[in-house]
C-alpha cells in the first residue's frame, strides 16, 4: 500500500507503513524535523501541521489516512526572505526563546488569524489550549499577535 | 584598559540571531539530528523502588537480528556525584529507584531496541522501599545505601549518615539565649512542598560517537564541562579523551545542568563503531526528571518589642531521591535565603538532604529557594499577625541594607531591598490586604520580599578578532533559549570592541574549542562567561591599540573603538578603520587574539559559623520584591490572578526586552509550581505524573501580563555591572501567591501546590 498526498506544495508517495504517525514520517522519512515531537499525545502542539488547511497535531495522524492531502508542515511556512506575517511579528517583539513551540504556535496562529482578522486576547488564548509552551508565559506572544489584528490599535498597545 | 568604553553602548533591544530559524521549523537540536546513519538506544529502567538484582542477562537481546551492543553495570564502573560519589550510572546489585537504569541497547531502530530491551532477562528480589522523608528519617528505616561510609567524599566536612546524605549547618550568635529572653515573641511555622518538572520541550537527549579513539558527545545540555568530567569518571577514561559539543538546546530549566544520558551513549558508540542516539520518551522525562525536591521546612523566630528578629532557627529536609546529586550542594542555599532577606540577630539553621527509594532530584531555576522564600514569606506574614505589625512596614524595617551581615556573616553592600519595596508601595498603594469582591469571591493582595544568588566560578573566553573588523567570541556557553548567547554577549563582546553586535560571531560550545566552565544555570553566564569575555576584550583592545597608536602617531590612551573605527578620542573620522589596524597587525605582530578568565571572588564569611557548606558567602546576591492580587472562588478553591508585579534587581538591565521575556516567563512558571503542577509518587515508587494530560503545565488562558520594573545600580561584580536576570523571576511567585491567597481566606496557607482542591479544604477547614 502506498499514500500519495501533497507536502509542502510537492507531490510524495509513501511506501511505509501506514500506520507511522504523520509526524514520524515528516521527522524520520523526509527529515523534515520543525515539526517537535514533544508530548506525542496532541496536548502540546509542538507537530502542528495544516492538513487541507486545517491546523492539526502530526503525531495523532496515521499516514495511511492521508490519501490526496493536502500537508504543510512549519517548513512550507514564509521563505528566507519573506517570513509569514506570524514569524515576522515573533522576530519583532523579541518572544522567541528556546524556540520548541514555535513552529506548532506558528501553524496554529496563521491559521486563526486568517479566520479571525479583528481578535481579542481572550481569542488568542482560546486559540493557544492547544499550543503549550513552558518558556515565555504566553503574554508577549499574545502581544505580538494583537500587533496583526486588522483592529483599530488601543494607544496603550504593546511596541516590539 | 579594562572597561575603557562607554558601558552603556552595551545597553540595546538586540533581537535574537537564532529566532529566524527557529520560526521557521529549521533549527537542529539534539533531537533533531539523528539521521539513518545513526543507532537509535534504549533503556532498560528498573520497574521496582528497591530491589537485589538477583538475574540480569542481555544475551537474548544482544542475539536479536539489527542489535548492535548492549551495556550493562560491567561496563561503566566508576560513581560520580556532587559532594560524594554516590550514583553509578547503572544499578548493578541493588535497585534504588523505580526507573533506574539496568541496560541499554543499541539497535537500527527504535522501534527494534525497544523490543531487544524487553527480551532482556531481569530479575528482582524485592526489598521495602523508603518513599518519603518520614519513612527515610524514621529510627528502624532501611539504608538505601547500605555502603554509604564508603563512598569517595569529594567535598570534607560535612556530618552524614544512614539516610542522611549531607547535612548543611549554621551556627551564627546564641539563638538559645535569645528565645530565652522574656520580651520577645516567639512565632513558629512548619510548611511542605512537593516536586516540580522542568517540562522542557526538548527531553534529554545525545548523540554520541567514538572517533580515533576519543568520544565525540553531541548533547542538549547546560554545561559541556560536567559532561565531559561525569562521562570520563564514569568510564574511567581521560577526560581529554572526551568532547562535547551542544548543538540548540530546547529549554534546560535547570534540568540539563547536570550530566544525564550521556555515558550510556558512550559506551554505545565505543561497542558499536557507530553513532548512537539516545533520547527520552516524553514518559521517561516525567517518570526520572531531576525535578525540584520536595521538602519539609519548619522556622521559629524570636521577635522584639521594636519588631527586630532576634534570633531564627529553621530545620529543612530536603528530598534528595536515590542519589545525592544537586541537592547535596543545594543544602548551602537554605541558609542564605531563609537568612539573606532579613536581619537576623542570630541565626540556627539546619539542613538535611535525605536519600529516598525515589526518582533523583536536581536543579530547578532558583532551586530551594523558591520553596524556602515561600516559606520564609509566609512564616514572616505570621510574625506580622502574631505581633500586630504592619507586613509591608516590618518587611520595610528588617530587610537587609548596607553594611548589614547575612546568614554566614557575610557583609552586604549597598540597601537595595528597601528602596525596591519603597518603589513598589509607591507605584501601587496598598488599599486593603483581603476583602470580599462584587463576585463574591475572597479577595487579597501580598507583597514579599527574595534574596538569591548569582552563581559565579570559573569560566573562560578567547575572542579572536578577524580580517574583516568581526571578532569570534569561543566560550562553553550554551544557548538553552534564554537569549544569552544570542544578546547579552554580543552585546558586551561588540560594546568593549566599537563594532555591531551582529558583526560579534558567537562559536556554540565546544569543548576541544573552549575553555572550562561550570555552565549555563544560576544565573551566571552573562554575570560569569561575560566577565571572561571582557577580559578577552581587554586584551585585544590593548594589542590593537598599541598597533594603533603606532599608525596613528598618538598614544594608545588616546584612542578609542567606536563604529568599527579606531578614532582619536573626541575627533570623529581622525582615524581608521579597523580593517586597516588588523591588516598592519598581521604584518608585524600577526592575528590578534586576547584571552580572558573570571572566577569567584570568594567573599569572606565569619569563620567557623557555616559546617557542611560548599560555598561561605554569596558573592553577587540578587533581590526581588513581588506583589499580586488574587480572588478565591470559596466553594472550588479556584484562584485567579488580578495582578502580578515585580521590581528586580538587575544590576544593569542589558536588553529590556529580553529580560521582560524572562520576567513573563518565570513568573508563569512560578504560577505553575504554586497553584497547578503536581508531583505524586504512587505505593510502587514510581512518579504517577507521566504526561501534559496530568501535569499541569500553565496554559495561554491561565495567566496575565506581569508588571516589571528593573532595579538598576546595585552594587555587583558582574561585566557592566549586570546581574543574571533569567533565574530569580520565578524565586518568591510561590510566596507571593502564597501570601496572597492567605490573607484572602484568613487561612494558614502552608503546603503546595496550591490546588484547588487544597485550598477548598484549607477554607473549609478539612486541612491546615
């Protein structure tokens, strides 16, 4: 059996077993590592991938299941020249530590944002459950997104 | 020549050089790294608390088809540790934990030393545990190390025995006479606190390879040296015969402080020919994470009519686990922070770390003192309820100042805890300390008051400067996410120079590279390997110059760096580039390169006071005035944060904004500790905590913006004048809470975490 699906814009086809979870086949089959492999039980949302646009934990989806998906993984996201409006507001506000989450946090938060152009802090909270990250405290993630809402700005908004 | 610049070029918003790619998912960690070349290893963890190991054969799994090598006791003999040589790498005859090494294999892949792991045959006879303190401490208790007496003590003086691994002790003035004296108060608390994970993202990882005839060790780890020194103890090789090299580290905590995987990893690679991989599990990381211990802390404090403590005794226990590891040395710090904030008269303090038949605990960011500043803190809010003193005007009269002497008789420099307060009650005006919200939920404010240390010793720098002006800072530093080696160092490399940050080239750790430091934690590294640098600076600065001077017709004094320029001081564009001066150096003198070193100042204690203490006083101390407001929901016990506040000392704040992030994020993860992350060690001795679905990390919903203001120019020894400000944001969130939630529910909060459940029982009265 194989599985044939789009990754990152370029078609694959996959020969192992279609059991392996997506996250194991984008780190270990085509070493694509920004997808983490941290709690492996979809509460951290470090493997966040957008599977047919959808942002969705790598490691609870069997490839097998893929057949004509489309998947982009953090890799597929912005190019060295032009990072995605998400990263280059992370750059801009300094929120990046060690780094783990933010690929999955990136995926997540492209994906709400272009539902939700106008969000309240609360929403991008409400967005994050799925998202952990043990360094930052959040807070100054959240400022960075508050940066791209379509919103009238506050004056008293957060300035990287 | 040293500091012959504008310290204040040093001060900048640099943005981080590794963000870019982290964003974009390329960043290699540890974890990352392994490739289909590389053996993937397993261990074997014991499955019991205490046990003889009566039968152990790996034969069935070294005959499997795709294992390569198996390792057991037989090939690591050595013990290493901290204090005392205590731990070997592999239970050989006795199990002391659940979760202990007994073997690991070496496969194609993880999935195959997975199933070679379970074919390895194992017996137990198993022995009665000792799971807590109370069991360790009880007269009858079963040894865990029978052999204790043997063991290589590498630090004299210390009393230790049976469970007790090492004892810490203070002895400074006649506490007897003093709780004897008939106009004084005397208020007593005993209080409890259980483990915390660090929970970084990336586990323990290694990969390791033997390369003519040395080991080459890459590692997620915060200090190279330690690994270097633990992986060549426990083979018994020359430590030259090991190098480590650290590749992105996914946050460390405290945890990768120590060395961990990277022995086994070792011995692989030496028996395979191969490159071995060596990762937790996410289970395995909750299950034998080096988590902050629990402990037990009583204190008595003898209080004077004026409101000034005379005199405090206090007994800690702390849980060392199975191995004496950090704890050993982390007995010193209880001392100075239950005797660091505030004057004392006189001071009795004791210190026990205990061995258990539990996972090994370790460092965590601020270590005891978290739980001891919680403690202390809400033992100081029962002496102002006890003697009807305002908390914020007897914290204000009692904090140390200038001149006073700490726990070991240590004279402080400089009043900087007073004027922190002063700046915190002035900016937020204490209305009322508990109340009752519209909502009807409990209402109440704390403010408290920490004392910590920034952990200094040994540490090294060369910077070489190259033909195009740029120069190449090569430390042991490690970039474990806190920005460091992304801002503070370049920074400080780039401001003794005159040339951008961006042009300072900053080499990853390397230990055939770099020279010795103690590593990444406490603190230290822009305090430590910062100093070093500037040292290393200084020296490039003087042979540059003197180059320099010669070119220019001037002397050297008369010279300064500045936008990649050598210029007469006060006359822009008199000079020349630096490219130029390099490029004349080459011809006469040859490269330049400046080397520079930094260590402990070794401030002096009164002799005789301390027993058991690893180090006597503490050269850079750090302070932190926190101050929150909580409602407590009474029937649930949920509490939520109204308002979180903070004045930090930090010497001289270097990036702004990079010290807002570490500020967020330890108060989050002081948040965590405090209210939601729980550790429980079931009847079998294993952590019951194996994942995010029952370790409660703080979530994006759970916390707020926290207030901060930087204390600036406190006396330190640091480059600049700087302090580390990535550990102490986290050292007193769980007294401020702590006091918090107190004064809203009239309770003796005195246990944590502060769970809901404990604190509907606390209000209901089912607990203290």
């Amino acid at each position: 059996m194989t599985v044939s699906f789009t990754l990152n814009g370029r078609a694959r086809t996959y020969a192992g077993d279609p059991r392996s979870s997506l996250l194991e086949v984008l780190r270990e089959t085509y070493r694509l590592t920004g997808a983490k492999d941290v709690c492996g039980e979809g509460f951290c949302g470090a493997c966040m991938v957008q599977i047919d646009g959808m942002p969705t934990t790598a490691c609870l989806v069997p490839v097998g299941t893929l057949e004509g998906a489309d998947v982009r993984s953090i890799e597929g996201v912005g190019t060295e020249e032009q990072l995605n409006p998400v990263q280059q507001a992370s750059i801009d506000f300094d929120v990046v530590q060690c780094g783990m989450c933010f690929p999955g946090m990136v995926m997540t938060l492209t994906h709400f944002l272009q539902d939700n152009p106008q969000p309240t802090r609360e929403d991008v909270k409400s967005a994050l459950t799925g998202n952990i990250c043990r360094c930052t405290g959040y807070e100054r993630i959240i400022d960075a997104v508050m940066s791209l809402s379509l919103a009238p700005k506050p004056l008293t908004e957060a300035q990287p | 020549m040293k500091n012959a610049h504008d310290p204040s070029l040093a001060v900048m918003d640099l943005p981080r050089r590794d963000a870019r790619d982290k964003l974009r998912g390329r960043t290699r960690y540890t974890v990352d790294q392994a490739g289909p070349e590389v053996l993937h290893a397993v261990l074997l963890r014991a499955t019991v608390a205490s046990a003889r190991i009566t039968r152990l054969d790996v034969t069935p799994a070294l005959a499997m088809e795709g294992v390569h090598a198996v390792a057991t006791h037989l090939d690591a003999p050595g013990l290493h540790g901290i204090g005392i040589a205590d731990h070997p790498i592999f239970a050989s005859d006795i199990v002391r934990y659940h979760g202990e090494p007994v073997a690991v294999i070496a496969a194609e892949t993880l999935a195959l030393a997975r199933r070679a792991a379970r074919a390895v045959i194992v017996d137990y006879e198993t022995l009665p545990p000792v799971l807590t303190l109370q069991a360790a401490l009880a007269p009858d208790a079963p040894l865990v190390h029978p052999g204790w007496e043997n063991y290589d003590v590498l630090h004299p003086g210390a009393a230790r025995g049976g469970n007790v691994a090492w004892e810490a002790r203070v002895d400074r003035g006649d506490t007897d006479a003093a709780f004897a004296r008939k106009d004084v108060t005397i208020v007593e608390g005993s209080y409890d606190v259980g483990r915390q994970n660090h929970v970084p993202f990336e586990p323990r990882a290694v990969i390791a390879s033997y390369e003519d005839g040395r080991f080459h060790i890459q590692t997620s780890t915060q200090a190279p040296w330690t690994v270097k020194h633990v992986v060549a103890t426990v083979l018994q090789v020359p430590e030259f015969a090991v190098r480590v090299t650290v590749p992105a580290v996914g946050g460390g905590f405290g945890l990768k402080f120590d060395c961990s995987l990277e022995p086994y990893a070792a011995i692989l690679a030496r028996k395979s020919g191969r490159s071995v991989s060596l990762v937790n599990s996410r289970r395995e990381e909750m299950m034998t994470c080096l988590c902050r211990e629990n402990a037990e802390i009583r204190i008595r404090s003898a209080i004077d009519a004026e409101g000034a403590i005379v005199a405090r005794e206090a007994t800690v226990l702390m849980d060392c686990g199975a191995y004496g590891g950090e704890q050993v040395f982390l007995t010193t710090m209880t001392a100075h922070t239950l005797a660091g904030n505030y004057r004392l008269g006189a001071a009795k303090i004791l210190t026990r770390a205990v061995y258990t038949n539990t996972p090994p605990n370790g460092a965590f960011r601020a270590c005891n003192g978290v739980y001891n500043t919680f403690a202390l803190e809400r033992h100081t809010d029962e002496i102002c309820a006890a003697i009807g003193m305002d908390p914020f005007a007897f914290r204000r009269r009692n904090v140390i100042g200038d001149g006073d002497i700490g726990a070991t008789g240590q004279t402080f420099q400089g009043d900087v805890l007073r004027p922190m307060l002063d700046r915190m009650i002035d900016k937020y005006p204490v209305e009322r300390r508990s109340g009752r919200l519209p909502d009807g939920r409990l209402y109440g404010r704390a403010t408290t008051v920490g004392t910590w240390f920034i952990f200094v010793g040994p540490s090294a720098a060369t910077v070489n400067l190259n033909a195009d002006g740029s120069a190449t800072l090569v430390t042991a530093g490690v970039e474990i996410g806190s920005g460091t080696m992304m801002q503070s160092l370049p920074q400080i490399v780039a401001a003794n120079l005159g040339i951008h940050p961006d042009a300072v080239i900053v080499k990853t750790a390397d230990t055939d590279a770099a020279g010795r430091d103690l590593g990444v934690g406490g603190g230290r590294t822009t305090v430590s390997i910062g100093a070093a640098s500037e040292a290393a600076c200084a020296e490039v600065r003087e042979k540059l110059l003197t180059v320099a001077a010669r070119l220019l017709q001037t002397s050297a004094t008369a010279l300064v760096l500045t936008n990649g320029r050598v210029e007469i001081a006060g006359k822009p564009g008199s000079g020349m580039a630096l490219k130029a001066v390099i490029a004349e150096a080459e011809l006469t003198t040859g490269p330049i390169a400046g080397s520079g070193a930094f260590t402990a100042a070794g401030t002096t204690a009164m002799p005789g006071c301390a027993t058991g203490h690893f180090i006597d006083a503490i050269d850079i101390p750090v302070f932190a005035v926190h101050d929150c407001e909580v409602a407590v929901d009474e029937t649930s016990g949920r509490c939520e944060i109204l308002s979180y506040r903070v004045v930090q000392d930090v010497g001289r704040a270097l990036n702004r904004r990079a010290i807002h992030g570490q500020i967020q994020g330890g108060v989050v993860q002081g948040i965590g500790y405090a209210l939601t992350e729980e550790v429980t060690i079931g009847a079998d001795g294993a952590i019951e905590q194996t994942g995010f679905d029952t370790y409660h990390v703080p979530l994006a919903g759970d916390v707020l913006p926290v207030d901060f203001d930087l204390y600036e120019g406190a006396p330190s020894l640091g480059p600049l004048g700087t302090k580390g400000a990535g550990e102490v944001p986290i050292l007193n969130v769980a007294a401020t809470l702590a006091c918090a939630i107190a004064n809203a529910t009239g309770k003796p909060v005195a246990s944590l975490p502060m769970t809901p459940e404990r604190v509907a029982a606390l209000i209901a009265g089912d607990a203290r």
